[in-house]
C-alpha cells in the first residue's frame, strides 16, 4: 500500500493540479527536494518577483502580499497567496492559494457602482432635455437649456447628446470592470501557477 502511493507521488512530481476545496482554488507541485531548500529557494524566488512577506512559518508556511491596487489582470491584480510545504517520500510538495486583496475588490465595486450612478444621471439629463427640445415642457434640467427665461434648443440638443455619449461611455466602462473582475477571481492563481513552473525548472 505504501509502495503504491509512493509510486503516485512520484508519477506526479513537476505536475501542477487544480483542485477546489470548500470554494478555495489550490495549485500544487511535488519538487525532488528537502523541505528546508525548498522553503528557501521558494522564499528567495517570491522576493526576487517583488513580493511582500505577510506571513511565514519556516519551513511548513509562507505568505505573500503580490501586485498592485491599480492591476487589471489576474496577475497584476493586488493579491495574497499563501504556499504550504510538507514533507513526503519523493520530496517536498507545495500547496498554495491566492485570494484577491480585500481593498482591490473594494475599489472595483466602488468604482463600479460610482460609473453606474453617474451614467443613469447622465442618460436622465439626455431624457430630460430631449422631452424640453422636443414638447417644449421643462423639466428639472431645463435650466441647462435656458437662456435669459427661453429654451435655447442648440443647446439643449448639445447637452443631451453629450450626456448620452458619456453615458454610453460609462457603460462600456462598467463592462470591463466586470469582465476584468471576473476574469482575476477565475484566474487569481496565474501568478502563483507560474511561481511554481519557475520554481520546478530551477
């Protein structure tokens, strides 16, 4: 029995596996080498890309703070990733997680929900000036249109279509916010699937 799982272990060295465990995306690698090297080689390779050390329990547990605020890909998107090691016949192996850093998720809602306030606000001063060009009825954003007491409809039209072309731009915007999003939570594991392919190779 033994025999035959070390023999799996070994037929699964330098292969990275997906798996999914209470909703937690994993990456793991089997490497030919002592817990204490690979701790080392791992912490100095984490620190070569950039990262911040958050957490670390030598030789079993390190966490690491890895992008930026201002990302927008899986990679570059501010993250933690966390990398467990423990010893077994064939080597080390290696679990980690990544989880996407709570300030970045918060700024992409923010901005999000902001982009749709302001184009639901633009496309009702589209509305609202196109109902005063066009019925000659005001309504709470006349003003804009109104010159010395009368509807200056150049105007109005020049707002309403500009109004309407922001709003349409936000709404692009919020789109790819989302795709954006999206895409980082599904993929928030590129950065450390690639750590792990270097770190096989050195």
């Amino acid at each position: 029995m033994r025999k035959s799982f070390s023999s799996l272990m070994k037929n699964q060295n330098n292969s990275l596996k997906h798996k999914c465990e209470a909703d937690v995306s994993l990456v793991e690698r089997t490497v030919r080498l002592e817990i204490e090297k690979a701790y080392a080689d791992l912490k100095a390779l984490l620190l070569q890309k950039g990262c911040r050390i958050v957490a670390e329990e030598e030789p079993a547990f390190i966490s690491v703070r890895q992008g930026s605020l201002w990302g927008i890909s899986p990679r570059t998107a501010k993250k933690v990733v966390s990398y467990r090691l423990v010893s077994v016949d064939s080597g080390t192996r290696i679990t980690c997680s990544s989880s996407l850093a709570a300030d970045w998720k918060n700024l992409t809602v923010i901005g999000s929900v902001l982009a749709v306030v302001v184009a639901s606000l633009c496309v009702w001063i589209s509305m609202d000036l196109d109902a005063l060009v066009t019925t000659q009825e005001q309504g709470y954003w006349s003003w804009i249109a109104m010159v010395n007491g009368y509807i200056d409809v150049q105007t109005g039209q020049m707002f309403a279509g500009l109004t309407l072309v922001l709003a349409f731009f936000l709404a692009i915007i919020i789109i790819i916010e989302a795709v954006v999003a999206i895409y980082a939570y599904f993929r928030v594991n590129m950065f450390a699937e690639e750590t792990l392919n270097e770190f096989g190779q050195g």
